[in-house]
C-alpha cells in the first residue's frame, strides 16, 4: 500500500470527518470530457470554424476569471473596426467592491483591452492586435491576448517583456494550457461545452441535495442584501458579516474555488475599509481553513496563516487564541508531509516558538484571567507534545493541568469541551500513565459536578420563573440566584443567559439596579464571545443590550448611557426587519430617547449649566428628541427644528405645554438617582438598600468607577432579600475611592459606623479574588455598624445554607471582565469622551427652569394604613427608606441620663437640656447633628417630643421621644419607613418643673437645645457653644398615640396610660393590645 492510499490529504480527511460542512448535491454526467478531449478540441477551433465559439468562451473565462466588466465584441469577428475582442466598461467602485474574482486587480481608473485569436501563427497576430489597440487612444492600461494554441513560457514571457518595451503597456498571454487548466479546476466544463457547442453527453448535471437548497437560498437571499444600493452605510459592520457568510456558504456548496476565494477577498476589501481587527482575524482564519480543508491549497494556507498570527499578535484574547490553536494544529500536521516542500517551506519550529511566545506572555495578563488560564493549558499541551516526542517526562505538566482544571471552575468562559477533548486525544497515548489517571479523576469529578448541577440549576430556574410571574420577587430572586452559576456551563448556554436575564429582572423590580446591570452584562457576555468568534450577532445580544438601556436610563448615567447606545446603534440593522414594532411596542430609539428626554427636563436648574455641549452630543447620536429638550432647557429654542408631521402639537407656540408633558411622563416615577453627567473630578455613584442610601465618591478614574459600581452591585446583592431580617440604623453609608501607593490591593480607614475610605493601591490590576478579598473585608464593617438583626445566627445560616447567596455573588467578581470584554478596557463613561474637537457649546440663557413637575394624585395619596406587621410582600429597596437622627453606636455610648431646661445668656434665652454620662459621646452626638442640619435647625428635623400621663399610677411621670421629624403628607403610597429613635422615661415626683417647661416654650415659641454631662452625683455641665436653635416641641396625650403614629415606639406593654372620662375608644387602646399580644 503506498502512502497516497494510507495517508489522505487535508481536504479528504476533513471531508470524512465533518461531511455535513460539504456540499450534498451529485455531479452527473454521461460521458467525462477529458483534458485531452479539450486540448483536441481546442487544436481543431479553425478547422470545425468555431472562431465565434472560441471567443464566447474566452469571454466566459475573462468574466469569471479576471473581471466581469466586459463589453462583449464591438466589432467584426477577429477584432475588425472595433480594434478589440472585448474591453471593460466602466463601473462604480461601490459595485466593483462587490465583485468575488479573486485574482481581480482592476480599479475604475484602468481600461483593459482583451484580443482573441484561434490562430496557429500566434505571434503575428498579437503583436498585430496590439497595435491596433494602442493606435485607438483609449487609454489602455492592459491588453490579454486568448490563444487556443500551447504556448511555451519563454516565448510568452519574451512576447510580453518586448509589447511592454514597444507600447508601454502590460501584455498576458493566456494559452491553451491556462484555459484547461482553469477549466478544470475551476468546474467550467458546462461553460466549455456550452460555449464550443459540444454533445450534450459530456454536459456535467448537477442534483442538488436538501442543505445545498438551503444553503443556495440563504446565498441568494445574503447576495441580494449585499448588493443592495440602498444600504445605510456603504461599509459597516454586516457588510463584511454578510461577505463572510457568503463566502462560507460558497464554501460549503462546493461552488468553484475562484468564486469561494474570491468571496474572501470581498470580504477582505471591506474589513480593510473597516479596519475592524476582530473581523479581519476571523476572515484570515476562514480562509486559512478553507484554503487547507477544501483545496489542500498548502501555500494559500500558509499565507493566510502568517496574516492571521500576525493579526492575533496585536489583539491576543479568549476566542482567538482558540482559533490559534486550531491552526497550529493544522500547521504541525502539514509541516510534517513531505509532498508540501514541494509548494511552500515552512519552519515549524519557528512558528511554534512565536506561538508559545504569545501564550507566555497572555498567561501573565492580569486583567485577561480567562486568557491567562487558556494560554497556561495550551502551552501545557504543546509540552506534552513535545516531551512525548522527546521521550521525556511529562508529570509536571500533567500535574500542571489538575491544577489548571481547579482554577477553571471560577471561569465560566473557558471552552471546556475543546479541552476535554484534547485530553481524550492524550488519554489514548498514555493509557498506563498515573498521573494521567489523577487527571482523569479531576476531570471526571468535575463533569459529574457539572452534571448534577445541570439539573438541579433548571428546577431552580423554573420554580423562580414561577415565583416572578406571581410578583413574588423577592422569593424569585433567591431561586434565580441557586441556579445561575449551576447553568453556567456550555452546554446549557441558553438556560444561563434567561436565567440572568429574569434574576436581573427580580433585581429591578426590587429597585436594585446595579445588580441587574451586572447580570445583564454578563448575560449579553456570553453572546459577546459567539460575536466576536463567529462574526453572528445572536437577537438575545440585542435584547440584553436594549434591556441594559433601559436600565442605564433609570439609574441616569448620560456617558453610560451613549456608550451603550453606540453598541445597539452597531447592532440593530441586523434586526430591523424582524423587530421593528414588535409586539406592537414602540420603537427602542423612541423609548429611549422619550425616556432621557424625560429625565433631562426634571433635573433641578442648578445643573442646567452642565448640558451646554449635550445637545450637540445627543443630536450626533442620533438621539434627537433629547438633543431638542436639552435646548430647550437652555433656551436655545429658536434653533429647535419643527416638524409638525410627526406631532400637530409640536409648534413653537406650544413648546412649554409640549415639554411641560415631556417631562412629567410615567417615566419620571422609575426615575432612581439624580441625572448624572460623569463630568467632574469627583464622581459619584449611590443606590439604596433596606432604607439606607449607599454613596461612593471617586475620582474620574475608569478602574475606580467600575470598582465602584461593582462594589454596589455586590452590597446590592448581598441584602437583597433580607427585609424583614435587618433594620436600617443610620440613613446613609459613604464610601470613599483613592489610590494610594500601598503593599497590597487595598486598605479600609474608617472615620466612623457610616464612613468609610476604601484606599486602592496605585497601579494594581486587580483580579477577581481581589474583588472576593475586599468585599469580604468590607462587608462585615458596613453591616455590623449599621444594621440591626433579629438574630444574626440565623440570618447569616440562612443567608449562605438557605439562600446560597455565594451562588449570585460569583458573576458579580467578574462584572470588570464582562464589562471590558465587551466595551473594551476603556469603555467611554465620562462626559469628555463623548466632546470633540468643534463640537457647537450653548451657553445657558435661562435664569429659571421653564419645566413645573406635577406628581400625580396617586402619588400624592398618603401611606396606606395597615393593621399589625408591616406586609413587605411588594417592598423594593427603592421604596424603602430610613429615617433617623440618631447614632446609634453613639447613643449607646453616651448614656442618655436627663431631661430638663435652662436659662440662656443670650438673645434666646430659653433652653432644652439632653444631659449624658459620657461627656465626649453626648458632644459628638450634637457635633453630628450641627455638620447636618446646621445651628439652626430650620425644618425642625430633629423631633422633640414629650408624651404625658403614660402611668395612671404615677401620674406624674412623662416619656422624652427624640426621632426624626416626619411629614406624613409627602410619604407616599407604598412606601416603607424605618426609623430608629431614643426615648427617656422621665419620673418626677410633681408636675412643676415640666409645667415650668411647657411655659418658658409657650412663652418664646423656640429653645436652643442643648448638650449637657451629668455626674454619678447629677452634678451638670452645659455646652451651649454646641446648641442647636429649634422652634418646635411636640406635646401630647398618650391616650392619643396610635397603631401608626412614629410616638407608638414609646408605649410598652407595662404602660397604663390617664384617659380622660369623656374620650371613647381612644387610639392607644389597640396599640396596647398589639404590643401585649406581641409581648
């Protein structure tokens, strides 16, 4: 057996192992026309007078060969008074582009003349032809002379070199040789008999299967839409998508190689126009794979190599590298047959070195963790390969790989199925290998996990779906986050994706808005790697990008926002015919737009100075409507262009009632932050959980900024479910980002419960354990300061056995590696990468907003009243909201002992007495309360309130309520209040100093409350330099608290409160009986 039958070529092999990827039509015909029945019939065109014929084909050959621009003959046969066989006419270069002629090399500056001839004395007549054509002056820039006689090479290349010397101008000569030669390896026999009206018996028939009829109809359909006239962009992206698919499926029905490559190079043209790396990379590949696996094309293979590793080089990641190895592969195999030194040399070693050079250096990238991992198993790989050939040991590697497979159970983009089978592959070379059987045990262990985690991850996905669809989203949340990272697998790609897709969903409905943005990005992540690996856009990517606009104009990050508006203005051409109006929703550029316009218009005047370069940001966008309404604000309205077609309001005179509705749209209740321009040295990102409004302050750094918002995400998260388990003590938490030069990845100051400096080192790539590090060292500093537990045993074993909130943390780590990987490592956010150089500036005219926002009524209804336990079925984190002025930790510690009033020195004389056993803590109480409401405290936030008559006993005796003053008219329906307070029961023996009290206030309706230290001895000192002016003191009854009144929190189960004889059913009757049944 000889090594032609043992050893298949590259083409063969591949089609015996991947037949679907091949054409499934049959070639019939009934009898083969042979090469030396064409050479004879090509040798006999004068004697059977097919000179007519012969230029046909010569024509069909030039058409499909060298450019399909031909004017057929202008004159008699044998070129005649039109001087030339055929000539090009000229075309647009945007058809040009569109032709697939691989060899190709016209351009609509050159004019190519084209001469045939069936003559036996060829030379006569070319040098004849020739001068015919250059005595014409018409620009000539090429002349190809058709000869059906077999030229020699040297007599060709001697004919041209003296054309070229006489008439300076560029002769080929095209024989008999070529034109069999092409016929045959390019499928034209049907044009050969057709042209030379040959029998019909040798004419090739072709059947085609069922994928080829499919595939014909998606070619047809993809051609139709390139050549399209009315394309929006003459090169965009699908342009050189759909050139692509075109070629492939050229490919795959077998259609003649110069029209597959010459697809290629289509595509090729445009990218170069596009100049889009990612693109260009995966078009090389194809080629390379196509040239080998279809052609067995060696030296087109090699080329496309060097171009495509070349390309790799500069933009090394995940999915390339992917692709690398997949024609390193190739490379390796073809390097080792002898028959291709024949065509091309190839240095393998060299190639090799490179590559391994290029996994090196991506295996030390810290900010491509899953980039690092893949290049440390592959460049194991290529050493088991290596060391197998060498004879040497191969156990570290292995060993390496165990570790390897550990790490990758965190990476959720590894492509774990093409590294199983490489190991399948070595498994059957080391069958007696122990260390290979303790990698087999690693692996087989990790694909049981994955299996059984398949499963259980689906009945989670499917019991939260149900939970989401009865509005229990809370409960929802908890069993989307069980089964996200159980679905992060390959094969249950499709579960993974709506399961973050409906988790992110819970989260917004929550009003945790930061979360749902990191499930959002990691869901479109994954079809962010299929686009960049395949060129196909699937509709779940645009889906998750419209999804994440919507959610960027709740949160109100204007950059964010255009950042991710420039990915779906890219991507949604692909989807208009299928999309537009679907459901019968609006237009996503309207909802957007609609929306921002909306909350452009409510912001407060005092930031109109910001918006004087959005209008002609937003107006380049494409995003008009708020363009106009940023005008507008400014009161630039005389350059707002009407257009009364799409709206009959839409006129100047009615501008105010048009933007006035503008702007109080439904929209504005989903509103969640302030509108935010990223446009300051300070940047500022804030969210609320469980009632407290969380603040992070940062520089304009682009690291900082997405730590920060993973950061909430992660907090956001982390308390998502534990309404009715924790109760807020303090109304907000500040957290400060710096880079200092540190020894490690941070450090956390804090000034107090609620204020914290989270200080990164300068310089750090951080990783996603990092990530894991910090917030597990911030965590327990921000709950313990700041919330109150039921019972933290419980909540805490709930939290991680229950719940298994490490399960929705993990994609949470990764939020900088999904974000990047699809808005790269330097996503636009602040308002200065969206200015250009002459971008238009509108100063601001106005001196007030022209905008009035009128709540509906609905909002304006005041808090629902409930009888019993507060129903936290329907609560959000956004309707949640803490309100207090007491410091808890500080309370605690200064012991608030007293209760009394004094007389000032001062032009207010009376005043209110707090008196504390700890002098320092009592002192910062009331520092805090002056850095907050100021010296004079002109809301009257903080609430004083003394309750008499709560013993009928000691009729004497009165409680103290300090809390935080709340206006039960601004609350609205739905909302929770939490709100910590201190009370101090007072027990006098008479009623005269109180009395004394209430008159010194009746008599100069204000006080300056003030601190005091009481001794063991009730000896007290005054600090009235730390006073606070208030002008109301709240006296009441406590027969007259009720079930929902804020004072309820001062009555226990012990008190037996004065009712007065002639008051039935007084309110404190039910609170008593509540708070005795609860005891």
């Amino acid at each position: 057996m000889n090594n032609k039958e043992k050893f298949p070529t590259p083409s063969q092999f591949y089609r015996i192992r991947r037949p679907e990827y091949f054409s499934d039509s049959k070639i019939e015909c009934k009898i083969l026309l042979t090469k030396e029945q064409l050479a004879h019939e090509l040798s006999q065109i004068s004697t059977n007078q097919k000179h007519d014929n012969f230029e046909t084909l010569c024509r069909r050959l030039a058409e499909k060969l060298i450019t399909p621009n031909l004017i057929p003959q202008v004159g008699p046969t044998g070129g005649g008074d039109g001087k030339t066989d055929s000539e090009t006419y000229p075309v647009s270069k945007y058809i040009s582009d569109r032709w697939f002629i691989s060899d190709n090399k016209w351009n609509e500056n050159e004019n190519w003349a084209f001469a045939m001839s069936a003559k036996t004395e060829w030379k006569p007549k070319v040098k004849g032809d020739v001068k015919k054509i250059v005595e014409t002056k018409r620009g000539y820039t090429k002349t190809y002379f058709f000869s059906n006689q077999k030229i020699r090479s040297k007599e060709k290349k001697t004919t041209q070199d003296l054309i070229k010397e006489k008439y300076d101008i560029e002769l080929i000569i095209l024989d008999a040789e070529w034109i069999i030669e092409n016929v045959y390896n390019y499928n034209l026999l049907n044009d050969v008999i057709e042209s030379l009206n040959l029998s019909i018996e040798h004419r090739e028939e072709k059947i085609i299967g069922p994928n080829d009829s499919k595939r014909s109809a998606k070619l047809s359909e993809i051609e139709e839409k390139i050549n399209k006239s009315d394309r929006p962009f003459e090169v965009d992206y699908q342009l050189v998508e759909d050139c692509l698919e075109s070629a492939i499926l050229s490919r795959m029905i077998e259609l003649p190689k110069t029209e597959v490559v010459g697809k290629f190079e289509r595509a090729k043209r445009f990218v170069n126009k596009l100049n889009n790396q990612q693109q260009k990379i995966r078009i090389h590949y194809q080629l390379a794979w196509t040239y080998l696996n279809w052609y067995d094309d060696y030296i087109g293979f090699y080329n496309e190599f060097i171009e495509f590793k070349s390309l790799v080089n500069e933009e090394p990641n995940l999915n390339n590298l992917e692709l690398y190895l997949n024609l390193y592969n190739l490379l390796k195999t073809v390097s080792s047959i002898k028959e291709v030194k024949k065509y091309v040399e190839i240095n393998f070693t060299n190639d090799e070195f490179e590559f391994v050079e290029l996994l090196e250096r991506c295996s030390k990238n810290l900010e491509k963790h899953s980039t690092a991992l893949l290049s440390k198993f592959y460049i194991s790989f290529i050493n088991i390969s290596n060391q197998l050939k060498d004879e040497k040991t191969i156990s570290k590697e292995i060993i390496n790989l165990q570790t390897y497979f550990e790490k990758g159970k965190n990476h959720l983009d590894i492509p774990f199925e093409q590294l199983k089978g490489i190991i399948d592959i070595y498994s059957e070379l080391l069958p007696s290998n122990k260390e290979f059987d303790t990698l087999i045990d690693v692996l087989a262990e990790f694909e049981s996990t994955r299996v059984s985690e398949l499963s259980s991850g689906k009945i989670y996905l499917n019991r939260g779906s149900t939970k989401l669809k009865n509005d229990l989203n809370r409960e929802s949340l908890v069993f989307f986050g069980k089964a996200v990272r159980k679905l992060a697998k390959e094969e249950s790609q499709d579960e993974f994706y709506f399961c973050l897709m409906l988790l992110s969903d819970a989260y917004s409905r929550l009003g945790l808005y930061w979360a749902a943005n990191n499930c959002l990005i990691s869901a479109i992540n994954i079809y962010a790697n299929e686009w960049f690996t395949t060129g196909s856009i699937n509709k779940r990517f645009y889906r998750g990008v419209v999804q994440i606009l919507k959610n960027e104009t709740i949160i109100g990050r204007i950059p964010v926002l255009l950042a991710w508006y420039e990915l779906f203005n890219v991507i949604k051409h692909y989807f208009e015919t299928e999309i537009n109006l679907e459901n019968d929703e609006m237009h996503i550029e309207n909802l957007i737009d609609g929306c921002l316009s909306t909350r452009l218009l409510s912001m407060d005047f005092e930031h109109f100075n910001e918006i004087s370069e959005l209008p002609d940001i937003l107006s380049k966008n494409e995003l008009w409507l708020s363009s106009d309404s940023s005008l507008y604000l400014l009161g630039h309205e005389d350059i707002i262009e009407i257009d009364e077609s799409k709206s009959h309001t839409f006129t100047k005179e009615n501008f105010k009632n048009f933007y006035n509705t503008l702007a109080n749209q439904p929209f504005l209740k989903q509103i969640a932050f302030e509108t935010n321009f990223l446009n300051k040295e300070e940047i500022t990102l804030c969210t609320r959980i469980l009632g407290i409004n969380f603040t992070i302050y940062t520089t304009n750094d682009i690291q900082l900024v997405i730590l920060g918002e993973t950061i909430l995400a992660y907090l956001e998260s982390y308390l998502a479910t534990a309404f009715e388990d924790a109760f807020p003590l303090t109304e907000k938490i500040v957290l400060t980002l710096n880079y200092k030069k540190l020894d490690k990845f941070f450090k956390i100051e804090s000034e107090s419960k609620s204020f914290f400096n989270l200080i990164i080192k300068q310089g750090f790539v951080y990783e996603s354990k990092d990530i894991s590090a910090l917030v597990e060292a911030i965590i327990p500093l921000i709950i313990a300061g700041n919330y109150l537990f039921r019972d933290y045993k419980d909540f805490f074993e709930n939290l991680y056995k229950k719940d298994e909130v490490h399960e929705r943390l993990t994609l949470i780590i990764e939020h900088k590696n999904f974000l990047t990987n699809i808005l790269t490592s330097k996503p636009k956010f602040f308002l200065k990468d969206w200015k250009k150089e002459g971008s238009k500036v509108y100063p601001l005219k106005r001196t007030s907003s022209p905008i009035e926002i009128n709540l509906s009524k609905s909002e304006l209804k005041g808090v629902k009243k409930s009888k019993g336990k507060p129903d936290f079925t329907s609560a959000t984190h956004k309707n949640l909201k803490a309100e207090t002025v007491i410091d808890v930790h500080l309370w605690d510690k200064a012991k608030w002992k007293a209760f009394g009033f004094l007389s000032m020195p001062t032009d207010n004389p009376f005043g209110i007495v707090l008196a504390f056993q700890n002098e320092d803590a009592g002192k910062s109480i009331f520092e805090k309360w002056i850095k907050e409401y100021g010296k004079i405290d002109t809301h009257d936030i903080i609430s004083i309130t003394i309750i008499k008559g709560v013993r009928i006993d000691n009729p004497y005796w009165y409680k103290i309520l300090i809390s935080k003053s709340m206006d039960k008219k601004e609350m609205k329906e739905g909302q929770f209040f939490s709100s910590s307070s201190r009370f101090h029961m007072m027990e006098p023996e008479n009623n005269m100093n109180l009395n004394h009290l209430i008159k010194g206030y009746e008599i100069f309706k204000k006080y300056i409350l003030v601190p005091a230290h009481i001794d063991k001895n009730y000896n007290m000192k005054h600090f009235p330099e730390l006073g606070i002016l208030k002008s109301k003191l709240k006296i009441i009854d406590a027969w007259e608290i009720g079930i929902h009144d804020p004072e309820r929190v001062v009555i226990t189960e012990e008190d037996n409160p004065i009712i007065p004889d002639n008051v039935e059913n007084p309110p404190i009757l039910e609170l008593l009986e509540e708070k005795r049944k609860n005891k």
